[in-house]
C-alpha cells in the first residue's frame, strides 16, 4: 500500500475550521453544530476557537483553508477526491444500512450525555492541537539566522491528526497519524507534512467516515461496548476489516535498519520513507519480513553501542499480557520473552542499560469489566504496588527477573537508565505524573510531573527515588530526550519540554540531572511548542555531551503562524528559525536522520 506523493487526505480535513479572534481574549468559547433534534452545547476554554460544522458530507468535499495560511494546502485533485464507491452485494448493502441506522440511535444516545473534558473533541483537539491537511513538500523556505553547516538530513515528527470529524468521543491520541518533515541540505531548508497510510485510514478514507472504535475517546462504559459491537457486526458482513492492522501509527517514530518506522503501541509498526526531495510516502505495515506477529510499543530502544533494537509488546485481552524482544542491527529478531503480569498493565514507555532491560509495572491497568458497569477500561488501581523489572538484554526468558518496589511511582516516560556497579544499583530517570491516570480519564487535581531519580538497588531489592529539581524550582517536565549517543549509560544533561500552561509546551529545559540546575528556553508570549529533539553534533570522539542542537516546532498563537527553530545546546542561544508554509499541530515524538543514513533507505 503506497501514497501517492499527490494523494491528499480524501476529504481532507474538510470538517475543520479554524479561524483567529478578532482581538484577543482569554476565554473562547468553542461550540459544536448538531442536528436540529440535538440541542447546541458551547463550553469555555482557553484555547482558538474552532467551528465544527455538521456531519461530514462526503458527496460534497470543500477545502478550507485555516485562517493566516495564504496558500491553499491541497491540490485541485485533492479537493475533489470522493470517498471510493463500495463493491457491496445487496446483502452487504442492507446490512451497512441497517448497522448505519443503529450507529445513528447509539449517536444520538450519547449526546444526551456531556462528555468528559478527556474525551471530548472541543476540548481535546481545539486551537493547535486541530488537524491540517496534508501539505505537499515546498522547497527554499525563509530562514531567520543560519542553519548550522553540521545539520544536514532531516528532522521527522509524528502526531495525532484526526482526518475525518469525530462523531463521539475523541481524544487526541485518538488521531491518524502524520508525520511532519524538515529536510536541510546546503543550508537551506524544505518542508512537507502527510498522513501515515494506516490500514485504518485507508477504509476510512474510502468510506469517508470514521468506522474503527477509538481506543480511548470512545470505548466508556455501555456505550464503548455498543462501539465494539457495531464494529464487529461490519467486520462480520465484510464492511470493514480490522484482521490486517487498527493502529494509528501517530506517536513514535525510530530509524532502524535503514527503514523510518511510524508507530503506536496497537499495531505493528509503519515502513515511512523519505523520498529524495523531502516528501514522505507510505511503504506499508512492517512486520520486519514476517519476524513480528504482534503489535509493538512506540518507544522501542535503539542502542548506540551495538545496535541493537529493543522493544516490548502488550496484550489487554489475553496472556501473555507482556513480551520482550530485540532486533540485531541487520533486522534479525529475537525469541519472545514472556514477562508474567497478574494483569494488563499501561506499558508506554520502558528503559535499558548496558546490560539490562527496565520494565515499569505501574498502577494504571486495564480492567475491560469496568465498561460493563459503565466506567472506563483504563483504572487507576491504587492497591497495586508499582515496581521495575530488571532483566537481562540477552534473556531467553524472564526466570532471572528480579522485580524492585517502587511504591506510589507512574512514569509515563522514561529518559534513560544506567548502571553503577559500585553500588549495585540501576539508575533510572523519569518523570513522576500525579494524578497517574489524569490523561485518560477526568479528575479535579492537577497534572503534576516531577522529574525523579528512581535508584534499583539489586543486592538489597529496595529503591529510592527523589526529585532532581528542588521543590522551589520545580516545573512540570514531559517529552524528551538525552543525547542519543549515551542513551543506557550516564548521562548529566536531559532535554524536557515545559509542560505549562498543561498540556501546552511552553518552552524546554536543559537540567542537569547530578546537580539538579534548571536552564530554561522560553518560546515567548502566545507561542507553544512540544517534544525538543537533542541532535549530538557528529564529531567522532572526545565531543562534549551537551554539543549539539535543540531542535523545535513552535506555534506562535497570536500570528497563527508555526516556525521551526534551531538552539545551541550549549548556550541555548538560537541560531536559526525556519518559517514553515502552513501551520504545524502540537504533536508527540520525533526523530533526526543524518543525509548519509538517507542515502541507505530501504
């Protein structure tokens, strides 16, 4: 399955309106269009307003271009592609209309009920966090300042970008997946943005609706369970098919054996490549020729040393709820390795070392019973201790895995781990969210994330864990990395975005991780951004840990006007800003891949 280099999303985003107040205000209220039977909701929120308008028509697709932008995001061909006629029996054809009528009953059951802020589409993908269409590359882009000579290849983001309008609950992990991509090459610069071509796309686009549950939008209580149902009935006629695939490949994104993988944890990965003028199309579903049969988490490991690949892969319905496994360096796959869970656990993010592989079991679980009597599957489970496991890299299986408590801990990511024999200790470095389940489901008390220590002692099979940033100085730090060249062993320097105003980015700091000293890189009034990906300068060894680049998304809110910028690692001076031809959403993860290593692609 490829994309076509002029395939545009069909009905590209044609249900989003996004348009600048007048003056400015603090407070927008965001409102939603229904049916005439349905009564009109509004809600304030502090961030740009949107205009959800009626039910995507397919039969009448119209491009909107987003206030600001001058230049039209999608080709003629685009604006007039139509969702692709069915070759259904008459069987199919009643049973699609049949299944349509009772989606339409169970629509209009759900909106007599407010939705939770964590499912509901006005909150979870208004402002920048609202789709775009797909944006074809543009070449010579203005540049502020210089890019540096060392930076040559290019800097690809993933996220969530939902294509056709939600018609219940949605949250912004929710979205199809886009990759965004700033080439460089000779000091200038290109850009090009496009939809991972999932094969859940793929029938959407060609039914032009949305058809497959969202995992956490949706899937609540009696209801989740009638989506689950309904989907099951299209796949029992032949109306869908979800045998080949239901990700969103939206969060992570890692080269690897000369292959750009998109992924989420509810799939097998997605082969992207990059084309040599700096476009992106789909390859296809990538199961690294027939090695991997099941789905594998977003932020796999790749290791700096030998190469290796290291990854895990859960199960909420049926055990073994969690394998291990590794790929070397020329694609090759290891055995599974059965880690024995009591039940299935949110297992996002994990960590490894020279030696070991660290596997958080934490208390936010998956309990599917919890639908059956109206709640959601994803618990909070604050009688469950949370702990690490240590394993070593080169396990055939998870015997020798020594378990360490580490009560009251939830790290949705982790930024490394290393170890210090002296001690007998594994150092891990996360951030601590509080309250652990706060991105899923609805609750009065603010996120809180603290960067912590996390200390394994493995003789004694106790832990410690302390914040590295003083109470005083303390600020909510989420999406980032350390050097990538050092990762699984001591590292001084993290680079974390400002998660402030929540969930907005505000900037990104550079701590230091032994003394606890913050510096701080401020993008300035009205202008957000997400993850800052560190990029090690490439000068063999004896380079610095901390010489290298900050590169950056930002949105500025006021001018409705998105800008990649470049900072100096070291003095967190910026160097460079790379005005962007269209707007670029908050996002999730991303990934630099040097012009040299382009040249391998696969």
């Amino acid at each position: 399955m490829a994309s076509s280099a002029t395939a545009s999303a069909a009905a590209s985003n044609t249900w989003i309106k996004t348009t600048l107040p007048s003056t400015p205000t603090t407070s927008i209220t965001l409102k939603k269009r229904f049916p005439s039977n349905s009564n009109s909701n509004a809600i304030t929120c502090s961030l740009q307003t949107l205009h959800f308008p009626k039910q995507y028509q397919p039969t009448s697709p119209k491009t909107v271009t987003p206030a600001k932008e001058t230049k039209p995001l999608s080709t003629p061909s685009d604006q007039t592609k139509q969702p692709l006629p069915q070759k259904w029996n008459l069987f199919q054809k009643a049973a699609a209309t049949a299944l349509d009528l009772v989606e339409t009953a169970l629509v209009s059951s759900e909106r007599q009920h407010p939705l939770p802020k964590t499912a509901d589409p006005r909150v979870q993908i208004a402002g920048n966090f609202a789709p775009v269409p797909e944006a074809p590359v543009r070449h010579s882009l203005p540049v502020a300042g210089k890019i540096p000579k060392c930076i040559e290849g290019v800097y690809v983001r993933n996220g969530a970008n939902p294509l056709h309008e939600p018609v219940a609950g949605h949250h912004l992990f929710d979205g199809d997946g886009m990759v965004h991509a700033v080439k460089f090459k000779g000091g200038a610069a290109s850009y090009a943005c496009r939809f991972t071509e999932t094969q859940r796309l793929a029938q959407e686009k060609s039914l032009g609706r949305p058809v497959f549950p969202k995992a956490i939008g949706e899937l609540h209580g009696h209801s989740g369970i009638a989506r689950l149902l309904l989907f099951y009935a299209r796949s029992l006629f032949g109306l869908v098919d979800g045998a080949h695939g239901m990700g969103v490949a939206n969060a992570g994104l890692v080269y690897f054996n000369n292959h750009l993988l998109a992924m989420s944890e509810d799939d097998l990965p997605y082969h992207v490549r990059v084309t040599p003028n700096g476009d992106l199309a789909t390859v296809g579903r990538y199961d690294f020729n027939g090695q991997l049969k099941s789905t594998m988490i977003a932020h796999p490991k790749l290791d700096p040393v030998d190469g290796d690949l290291h990854a895990l892969s859960y199960d909420v319905v049926q055990k073994p709820y969690l394998k291990y496994f590794r790929f070397s360096p020329s694609g090759v796959k290891s055995p599974d390795v059965e880690i024995p869970l009591k039940e299935p656990t949110m297992m996002h993010d994990f960590a490894i070392t020279e030696n070991f592989v660290v596997v958080p079991d934490q208390q936010v679980v998956f309990k599917l019973g919890e639908m059956i009597r109206g709640g959601s599957p994803v618990v909070y489970d604050t009688s469950k201790v949370s702990r690490f496991g240590v394993l070593d890299k080169n396990a055939r299986d998870a015997n020798a895995m020594r378990w360490i408590d580490a009560p009251e801990c939830f790290c949705f990511h982790l930024w490394n781990a290393w170890e210090e024999p002296e001690s007998g200790e594994v150092v891990v470095i996360g951030s601590c969210m509080t309250p652990a389940d706060s991105i899923f489901n609805e609750c009065d008390e603010s996120l809180k994330s603290v960067l912590s220590e996390i200390r394994l002692n493995l003789r004694t099979g106790k832990s410690t864990r302390r914040p590295i940033i003083s109470e005083a100085q303390h600020v909510n730090l989420e999406a980032g990395m350390v050097n990538r060249n050092k990762l699984g062993r001591k590292t001084q320097f993290a680079y974390l975005a400002l998660a402030e105003p929540w969930p907005k980015v505000s900037g990104f700091a550079k701590v230091d991780l032994f003394t606890g000293e913050v510096k701080k890189y401020v993008y300035g009034e009205e202008r957000f951004g997400g993850e800052p990906l560190f990029l090690p300068r490439e000068n063999g060894d004896g380079v610095e840990e901390d010489d290298g680049h900050i590169l950056a998304f930002v949105h500025d809110e006021k001018e409705w006007k998105s800008e990649l910028q470049i900072v100096n690692a070291k003095n967190l001076k910026l160097e460079a800003s790379i005005k962007l031809p269209s707007r670029v959403p908050y996002g999730f993860h991303g990934t630099f891949i040097h012009s040299k290593d382009l040249r391998k692609q696969a």
